[in-house]
C-alpha cells in the first residue's frame, strides 16, 4: 500500500503540501492542465527551488490577474465539476476538502453552508492549492495518509473579519481532534487549507510508520522562520498490507489514544469501581480491570484506561486522586477501528438500536445495544439471548432486502 507521511514540524499550508508534491515528481504541467479545465486558464502556476534556513524546498507561486469575488461553496464545486481534465478521484477530495471548510465557516459564523462566503480560501490562489493538491495525490497513487501532531503557531493574525488568535477560528475548528503540537513561534504556521487538507486525508497521526522510503519531498512557505526551516516534507513510501492486517480490504478509520495504566493491591474493591464510573463519566474511551500478583505475593489489579490525547491529563489525574497508587505509566497507541454505523431494528419486542460494523467483502456484523436488548428482556420477562435472536432475525431480513 502506498503512503504519504505529513511531517508538519513547520506547521502547513496550501502552497506548502502543493510545493512538496512537485518536489515529489508531480509535473507542473499536470496540474496545470487540471486547472486550465476548470474555466482557469489565466492562472499561471511555476514551482521554484528556494532554501529555508539553509535547506532546499519547492516554493510555488501561482500568478492570476486581480479579483474580487467572493465565491460560495456551490461556485467552487461548479468550477472543479467543470474540470474534464480532473479524474474523479481528485475531484472528489477536492470537493472534500472545500465542504470541510464550509462546515467550519458555517459553524464561526452561525449560518448555512450554502451562505457561507468563502473569502481567503475562496480565491484563486487557495483553489489552485486544494485543486492542485488533490491532483498530486491522485498523480502518485497515494492510498492512504497520515501525519505527525500539529503545530499551529501563536499570537494573532489578520483575516477579513478582522483581527483574531491564532489558530485562526476555521482552523481551530477544522483542527478538533487532531493532536496540536506546542509552538511558541508568534506566527500562522497552519492556515485553514493546509488544516482541511489533513482533515480530508489522514487516517492517523503519530510518528513516522514503519514504511519503505521511496522518496520524500519538502513544500516551502512563505516566511522565514528563527532557527527553523519552514518547510512542509511530505515522506513517500510502501507499508506492507500484510503487516497492517490487510488493511486495503477492511474499511477502517485510525486515530492515536493514549493508554494509562497503574497496579493497585491497597484501595478497596469499592473505591476503584467508583473511580472507574467517574473515568466513564469524564470521557474515558475504555476502562478495565486486570487481576495480577504485587509483591510480596499480594493479589491486586493493573488498571488500564484508554483515553483521547484531549482528556489523558485529566482522566490521569482522577486516577491519581481517586484511587491508593503513588503513580502511573502512559504511552501513545495507533488505535484501529472497523466503520461502524448506528442502526435500528424492528422486533416483536419493540425497536431495538444496534452497530453494525464493516468486515469487508461487502460483508457486516451486528451487535444490539446491552441497554436495548436489557430493557427487552425485563418488559417481556425473556431472556437477553431471545432477544438477541429476534434482532438476528430482523437483521438478516434487512440485509436480504438490501441485496
């Protein structure tokens, strides 16, 4: 399977990912061509070789004649549509990464996605950007992306609307539950097009996988930055479909938790059980239990939480304060999930809310929910595996109308 790599210790942006690209090997002339078919022929895009702090990168300068439109989401999607030179692949996440953007303007300004005026990624530059970038993705085959923890700069910066922090609203929105990475650099290092970007495309963010390098590219900004290069590298690569699970043929969605563990052997069995309801009740993704033998032989329990990077800290505190352990070890973990999709079943028990997941094949498996299918088996006075049978029933009933 073939891989790109965001290395975003600089931050990212638009020009940046489109630079790296070409460093990459996509030609100018393609992604030229994608965007003269779309109604943009007086558009001029080059790719410069420039140093950053002393390292080579590609900057992109993409020259137009002066405009002032200010374009809604339904005239960007026209002029990518209009693309004959677009394969439907890039118009697809170019299409992806403009609605995302959408979203989080409707969102900042309280209003429709099909009012939403796009100002600074609405112009010709920004739409050269994402256009260009999804062409590239799509000229290297790239199947699937992933990205290291971002850093957004700090301060403030001036848009249309005037004066704001950085991370720039859009971005702070576009940017929830990516990890950010912590930058005292008083400068926009992540725009809203370079955040869309990744929001469109990575599957996971952590450190560089395990991959074979086939080549790496690096995307210059704008400024200059003090004592760092500012460059986007963009790393190619294989990773084998059999180490990742044959991840090609399982739909699924990566992200990164953390795990927090600690081995208890003197808080009473009621006071961790408390603890644990207080860790579900303040987002803790998972919780378990673990029996092991301490030392001097005394019986105890690792407890285990899995948590978002967001909540670690806290969810760690509450250990901390909760329960008798002196301390606790975390870690990150690479999370996998199967595609999951909330359903309803219709039973002779009453509806019934399930998950059904994606297994591959074009294949799904169904679990009800415990309360549903518990509250069943109370109100009827059966058992919860006749409920379950009587869900397994409507189930396959909706899957053979489906097929």
């Amino acid at each position: 399977m073939k891989i790109a790599y965001f290395d975003c210790f600089s931050g990212i942006s638009g020009d940046m990912v489109l630079g790296a690209l070409i460093d990459l090997g996509v030609p100018v002339d393609v992604i030229q061509a994608g965007i003269d078919s779309m109604g943009l022929s007086h558009v001029k895009i080059t790719g410069e070789v420039v140093k950053k702090s002393g390292f080579r990168a590609v900057k992109v300068h993409i020259e137009h004649p002066p405009e002032h439109a200010h374009r809604h989401l339904h005239h960007i999607e026209a002029m990518i549509d209009q693309g004959e030179a677009l394969t439907p692949a890039a118009r697809a996440l170019a299409r992806k990464i403009f609605l995302l953007i959408g979203q989080a303007e409707a969102k900042m300004h309280n209003t429709t996605i099909q009012k939403v005026h796009f100002h600074e990624v609405g112009a010709i530059d920004s739409i050269a950007d994402i256009v260009g970038a999804a062409i590239g993705f799509d000229y290297l085959g790239i199947e699937r992306f992933e990205a290291s923890p971002v850093p957004t700069g700090c301060g403030s910066v001036k848009i249309a609307h005037g004066l704001v922090s950085i991370p720039a609203p859009a971005t702070a929105e576009l940017l929830c539950g990516v990890p950010i990475a912590a930058c005292n650099i008083e400068k926009e290092l992540t725009t809203p097009t370079g955040a869309a970007i990744l929001k469109a495309t990575v599957s996971r963010f952590g450190a560089l996988p395990s991959m074979q390098l086939d080549a790496v590219g690096y995307g210059a900004g704008t400024i200059d930055l003090p004592g760092q290069a500012n460059v986007l590298r963009i790393a190619v690569g294989q990773i084998d479909d059999d180490a990742s699970g044959h991840a090609a043929d399982f739909p699924s969605e990566f992200d990164r938790v953390v795990v927090i563990e600690t081995n208890i052997d003197d808080s009473p069995a009621e006071d961790i059980a408390a603890c644990v309801a207080k860790l579900y009740a303040n987002g803790a993704l998972d919780v378990y239990q673990t029996p092991c033998v301490m030392k001097k032989g005394r019986s105890g329990v690792q407890l285990t939480v899995i948590a978002s990077p967001s909540s670690s800290s806290m969810l760690q505190q509450i250990v901390l304060t909760d329960t008798s352990t002196i301390g606790v070890r975390r870690y990150g973990a690479d999370r996998r999930k199967l595609i999951r999709h909330a359903i309803s079943l219709q039973t002779p028990y009453g509806e019934l809310r399930a998950k059904a997941v994606d297994i591959g094949g074009g294949k799904q498996r169904m679990m009800v929910e415990y309360d549903d299918a518990q509250d069943a088996a109370s109100k009827w006075n059966i058992s919860m595996t006749e409920v379950r049978q009587a869900a397994a029933v409507a189930w396959a009933a909706r899957t053979m109308q489906v097929e």
